[in-house]
C-alpha cells in the first residue's frame, strides 16, 4: 500500500512535526511531498525515502508560497492509496480542496493554530473541509483530543497515536563526557529546544533567581538575544550557561549528566513536546506546565516529574528545587520515566498503530 505523507517542511530542517513526518515515512517506506523554505523545486532520496520538495517564493507567516505545490500535487494526488497529512498546513488544505484525491486521507493533527488568530479563523473553513474529508485523524495525545476546539465534531474519527522514539538508541552516551559534565557543574538542569515565543523561557530565568542549581540551557532562536539580556540583568551568568544547538549525540550525553529536564512551554503551540520523550527515554525526571496538550501525558505529574502552572516562576522554581534537591525523589521519578519512555513512546508501537490507521 504506497502512502505519501505531506508536510509542510522536511528534514534537514529541525522540527517536531518534520521529526515525526520524516519517522513516519522512513518506517513506512512513504513518498514525501513538502516545500523548500525558497528556491526551486527538487526531488531527492534521504534515507531511502522519496522527497519532493515544491519551488516556493519564501515564508510568510510561517508558511511558504508554493504555487507550484499545487501543480504538483494535481500531478501525483491519484498515486496513492493513503494520503497522510501533516496539520496544520493550510497550503495542503487549499490543495485537498481544489483537487481531491481518490485515496484514503488520514490527517495527523499536531495543533490547533495558536498564535495567527486571525488568519486561523480566515483558514478555518478549508481545516474543516479536509478533517470532513479526512477517513481517520490521529492525535498525539488523549489531552489534545479533549481539548482542541476544533476536533470536538470529529471525536468519532479522532485515534490517539502517541508518538515514539528509537528508544534503544538513547542508551548510547559518552560515559567520559557525562562524568566531565557532572564533575564540572554538579547536579544541575537541563533546557533543549528552540528560543521561540512560547516556550516560557523569560520565566524559566526568573525561576532561576530562586534554584540552588544551574541551568545549561541549549539551542537558538529569535528569542535568543532577549533572554541572553535578561540573564545578565538578573545577574544569573555564573548559575546559566547557554550553549549552541549540538549534535544528537551530544545531546543524549546532556541529558544523561542532567538531574532534571524543563519545558516551561506557556501557549497550546507546545502541543506535545517531543523534547520531554527524549529526556525520559534517557531516564531524566521532568518538570513541564500544564498547557492541557500532550506535555502533560508525557509527563505524569507526580510520577515520571512534576507539572506546574504556565507563566509561573515562582512555582517552577519551586518544582525545579524540589526534584534537585531530593536524590530519592529524583531516582523515583528517573525509574517512572525510562519504564513509560519503553511502555508507551517505543516508535514501532508507534508505526504498528499508524499501520493499522491505514487499513480504514
């Protein structure tokens, strides 16, 4: 059964969505159909996986202008007999409209559009008319079902696939480099993932004013300088350290070393946080907010970390402290994560369940 999955980015650009898109279709063996950010349209292989990526003028409000997506889409719409989409995507939303393919749609809904409110209202009747086309729409988490305004008069259809990981691979670190990390910072905590307008990282600072710990915080982002600037406001530049993006294999080393994982995430666009399945999978307690999104099925609150309030420095200070500062807690909650990491977000569980999904 040849499927194609249909995302608006692809490897090697960095993202959840893309991270899922491009383990869906190594796994699957499927076709890619996706936009270049700008230039010319191109077809390549990446890892055995046939990628077409559509000529595109740029981005504009985080998504590209492609109307040679269309012509192409129009080309290959009958090639398959499951069409996968990637959501929120409204490009693919206009071109399931004009030209609706024969096959099966199956609609993978990460989010619901959070921050473009106005232009999520003006999109909104073309989101509807593929999830009323769509034969099956798969969620991350049971909370994003629950709580996505605009999947309550599709529940019927609505399937929760979490998402998975190669969890074998996350065993492999750099025993040497993990004890040179200990060594040099002592227990500390850990923030992985992009500079970005939601993921709370203005409170993440301020939490620090109040932890006994440092933080390494790694990545990058359009809220970099912001939170470089208010760090040495704060006067927190000997207890954080900022450090580039790293390679995967670096990274696993980082959270190994670490004693606890942050995702301060403050809008809904945080819809699951493939970040805080990387670090259980690693054995690393977690502290989240609670944004009513997957985040908050990832981590148990009180079993695998601890779930606090969004946009609160003060109780995720706390939190952060609570789980430093308690080596039997922070063992508790290191078992609890490796043991749901292999139970629930193992990735051929993942792919057996998205199996099935296409045999509607």
């Amino acid at each position: 059964m040849k499927s194609l999955q249909i995302v608006k980015l692809y490897a090697p650009v960095i993202g959840g969505v893309e991270k899922i898109a491009q383990d869906v279709a190594e796994g699957l063996g499927s076709d890619v159909l996706c936009c270049r950010k700008t230039g010319r349209r191109a077809v390549e292989g990446i890892n055995g996986v046939k990628v077409i990526r559509t000529a595109s003028f740029g981005m504009y409000f985080a998504m590209p202008v492609s109307f040679d997506f269309l012509r192409v889409w129009r080309k290959i719409k009958n090639n398959y007999a499951v069409i996968d989409l990637h959501a929120p995507f409204p490009l693919a939303d206009l071109a399931l409209f004009i030209f609706q393919p024969k096959g099966k749609l199956i609609v993978h809904y990460h989010s619901d559009i959070v921050r473009q409110k106005l232009l999520s209202l003006l999109l909104k009747p073309i989101l509807l008319s593929t999830l009323r086309r769509a034969d099956k729409i798969l969620v991350s988490s049971p909370n994003l079902k629950s709580s996505s305004f605009v999947l309550q008069k599709f529940q019927n259809k609505v399937e929760v696939v979490p998402f998975g990981l190669d969890i074998n691979q996350y065993d492999k670190f750099n025993a040497d480099f993990v004890t040179e990390l200990k060594n040099k910072y002592g227990k500390f905590a850990l923030y992985i993932g992009r500079f970005g307008y939601y993921k709370g990282l203005d409170y993440l600072v301020r939490a620090m004013q109040r932890v006994d710990y440092k933080l390494i915080m790694i990545g990058d982002g359009k809220e970099r300088f912001k939170i470089e600037k208010l760090i040495v406001n704060l006067g927190l530049t000997e207890k954080i350290i900022l450090l580039p993006f790293q390679t995967a294999e670096k990274l696993r080393d980082y959270f190994h070393a670490s004693s606890v994982f942050v995702l301060p995430s403050i809008y809904r666009s945080e819809a699951f946080g493939i970040v805080l399945m990387e670090a259980l999978a690693c054995g690393t307690p977690l502290v989240s907010t609670e944004l009513e999104t997957g985040t908050s099925f990832v981590n148990e609150h009180k079993k695998t970390g601890l779930v606090v309030k969004k946009a609160d420095a003060f109780e995720l200070g706390e939190a952060i402290n609570t789980i430093l500062s308690d080596d039997f807690l922070q063992a508790e909650y290191s078992k609890h994560a490796l043991e749901r990491a292999k139970k629930v977000f193992d990735i051929e569980i993942m792919l057996d369940k998205i199996r099935e999904s296409y045999k509607i």
